[in-house]
C-alpha cells in the first residue's frame, strides 16, 4: 500500500493511492528539470510573467475542482479552500506582475571610477517539501518566485495530497511552461535525500515541522546546499487594552480557529491583561464553543475535521497531558474520530510541557498577565518565533511591544492579514528565510556581482 493516498479525514475512507517514484523515475525527474533549466531561464522575464499570468487564471478557472479536492484530502472548509485557491492565484499574479522588480539589476554606489551592479541571476534545479495544511498557497509562495527567477521547481508535496499535487503540475503544464520546468515527485524520504544530495539540484525548500526541518537542513549543509525553513509556531496574541472587547474576542477565536486550527502563525497562547483577563476568558470561551464544527461541505461549518484520524489522536494526547500536569480545561478537550471540539485551557505553567508546545489545531491556551512586560516575556519564553499579535489602544505601546517580540512577523490590531506582498518567516526553532512579498523572491538567487573599471 502506497504512503501517497486521498484518506478523506471526514469519513475515513480511503478513496484512491498513488505509487511512488521508481529510482529511475526519481533521476528521471531531476534530469527533466536540469534539462528545462537552461532554457527556462533563458526566456524573456516578459514570457515567463505571461507563463505565470497564466497559472493564476488556470486557478481561478478551475477554483471548484481545485477546492473539492483538498477538502477530501485534508478535510477543509470548502469555503476555507475556495478561499486558498484564490489566495494562491494572486501570489502567482504578484511575481507575474512584479518580475521586472525582482529581476532588475540594482546600481551601487562605488568608490573608484566605472560601475558595479548586482545583477540577480537564477541558482537552478530547487526541491520543495510541501506540507498538507494549505495543498495550494504553500506550493504559490514557494514555485512563483522561483520561476519567475528562472529556476525550476521539482516539488514534493505531503503523501496525503497526492490529487492536488497532480492536479497543480497539470495547470502549469497547461499553462505553456516547458517540460521539466514544474516536476511532481512522489519521494520516500530516502529518494528525497537522494535528490537533495544530487549535484543537479541546487537549493530546497521545507516547510512543515521542526524535525523535518532539522533533517533536511542536516542534509542540505552536508552537500553545501543552500536551505530556506518555515517551520512551526505557537504565536501569542497580546492583548493590553482595547475600547472594543467583543472585536478584540473575534479577532482571537478567528486567528485561533482559521484552517480548524492547523495553521503555524494561527495565534495560540493568548496573553490578557489583568484588567481584561475574566470578561475576554468568558467571551472567548463562548464565541469557541459556539463554533459549528461538522461536514466541511457544509455553508454554516467553522471546524471540519483535523486532516488526519492521528493528527486528531495527536491533539488529544497533549491536551489530556496538559490536565495531567495541572492546566485547567475550561471548554472542549472532545474527540470524535477526526473531529476535535474548540478546546480553551487556562492555568499553564512553565514547567508544564503545553508552556512551550504547539498545539496544530482548535486549542487556545489563555494566560492572565499583569501587564506588558510580563505578556512580552510569556510572548518570548519559546522556542518559536513565526509570528505574533499585539492588540492595544496606545499606539507608543504598540510599537514598543512590537519591537520587543521575538518573532518574524508581528500584526497589530489586526489577524487574517497575510498579503503576497508581506514577506512570510520566522526566527529561533520557527525556521530561516522568508517567503512572499519581494524578499520571498531573494532566497534562491545569485546576487551576482558585475564590476566595470
């Protein structure tokens, strides 16, 4: 039985399996992509926009199918996953609309007599290891920019997503990129280190959890290759003052509860002032409750099922743990199958290994803190730093806890507000590098130096 399948979360049924690579299948596949390489990158950065251009409208033509797909995949809202096709067409449009930019040769200012410029030229053959969670927009974030640079993308998408993978190497292919230029791999891990250590390949992506980051990038740093990670999260949400208690509630539970929780900058710790901590515990415990939780092809469904019966399994585990070691389970903490309650704890201590784990789905961990330094220090006693969310009235007070937070990203006043023009990453165990916006498409690049006397 192969690893890569179509197990629908929601029913259990598996409904189709998908084989492998063979070892020839897997050179095969490095050798198309070094193959379409050369001339890929040789084409004019206006036909490669166009190339793109087109993979966006593919999306939106084909938004239902694509949709349909990773909600038997994984289990998605369907509302949830029109909502990333969509997202994911607009990240291909901005490097489409923006690849003069990320193309162009930037002057320097030079001492002696001439010029210098440096001029961004494409690194080559480049892996990406794609996770479940967003089947679209992981793949959008990391293939635009890089095709639009001129490298080629063999991409290795999670064994429970082989239908969309499939279904994305189709749109670019139809959307007139040359053979080669976009390869589907359906790797074992050991093919995966196999390609990673190929002289061909010249860069590789991850995203997913820290452990499979720790291999690859031990991997990549063996073979000198160079490695960008997006890995987890467990982002605080401040909230220090607020003349809108009930926004500042909603904006929580959605940036707790967006994907059914299993996102890796959802907020997660919530960190309330002490004036605010019983009346926003009280709200935000209600508003999780009421969220309706059922079939994700369902109009009113907020909570579909985790995307796996273990990942439901998983969850369930750390909270009864956290129990255990003394947290206090004021809503939720219920499975069924694949399905988990919006879960909401309180009294986590630092000795308690739910302190400094993530917990992937409807789970929040409430935390009453005496004011801004104390949320700061909370917001920083982990190992992640992907993002974060700072709610107060006091503008000062914003940009100071803003610049004090350990973490790639911060939004103040504001959840939900990932754009393809803000760049995407993390510091500490949360990863290197950064994805989207204009620095999203420096990592895989030569910055190449061109000296004239």
């Amino acid at each position: 039985m192969s690893e890569y399948a179509v197990v629908n979360p929601a029913t259990g049924e598996r409904l189709a399996d998908y084989d492998t690579l063979t070892d020839a299948g897997v050179d095969g596949a490095i050798a198309a992509a070094a193959a379409a390489f050369p001339v890929w990158a040789r084409t004019d950065v206006a036909q490669r926009a166009a190339r793109l251009r087109r993979v966006a409208e593919l999306h939106r033509e084909r938004r239902d199918l694509l949709a349909d797909i990773i909600v038997r995949e994984m289990g998605k809202v369907r509302e949830a996953a029109l909502g990333e096709v969509d997202f994911a067409a607009d990240i291909t449009e901005f490097y489409a609309d923006n690849i003069e930019r990320i193309t162009a040769d930037q002057p320097l200012d030079i001492l002696g007599e001439g010029s210098a410029v440096i001029r961004r030229s494409p690194l080559g053959v480049l892996l990406g290891i794609m996770p479940w969670n967003f089947p679209y927009y992981q793949v959008a974030r990391f293939a635009a920019p890089n095709l639009a640079l001129g490298n080629t993308i063999l991409l290795k998408h999670a064994p429970q997503c082989p239908e969309s993978a499939e279904a994305l190497q189709l749109i670019y292919r139809d959307a007139g990129l040359p053979e080669g230029a976009y390869v589907n791999v359906r790797l074992t891990n050991d093919q995966a280190a196999t390609v990673i250590a190929d002289r061909r390949v010249q860069g590789v992506s991850v995203t997913g959890s820290e452990r499979a980051g720790a291999a690859v990038a031990e991997l990549a740093g063996r073979h000198l290759k160079k490695v960008a990670l997006e890995l987890g999260g467990s982002d605080p949400f401040i909230l220090l003052s607020t003349d809108d208690l009930d926004g500042a509630v909603q904006a929580a539970v959605d940036a707790r509860l967006d994907n059914t929780g299993q996102s890796c900058n959802a907020a997660k710790r919530f960190l309330v002032a002490d004036d605010l901590y019983d009346a926003f515990l009280e709200k935000f415990t209600a508003a999780m409750t009421a969220a309706t939780v059922g079939d994700p092809l369902a109009e009113d469904t907020v909570l579909g099922p985790l995307s796996s019966l273990t990942a439901a399994e998983r969850l369930a585990e750390q909270v009864e743990r956290a129990v255990a070691q003394g947290a206090r389970l004021v809503a939720g903490g219920t499975r069924d199958g694949a399905y988990f309650a919006p879960t909401v704890l309180t009294g986590v201590t630092s000795d308690m290994d739910a302190y400094r784990e993530e917990f992937f789905g409807p789970v929040g961990v409430v935390y009453r803190v005496s004011g801004e330094d104390e949320a700061v220090h909370i917001a920083n006693d982990t190992g992640f730093g992907l993002g974060s969310y700072v709610f107060t009235t006091d503008p000062a007070q914003a940009e100071r806890v803003a610049d004090r937070i350990e973490a790639g990203m911060v939004y103040v006043n504001v959840v939900l507000a990932d754009s393809p023009e803000l760049p995407f990453g993390g510091v500490k165990r949360s990863g290197t590098g950064r994805e989207l916006g204009l620095l999203g498409a420096d990592e895989f690049v030569n910055k190449k130096l061109i000296r004239i006397a």
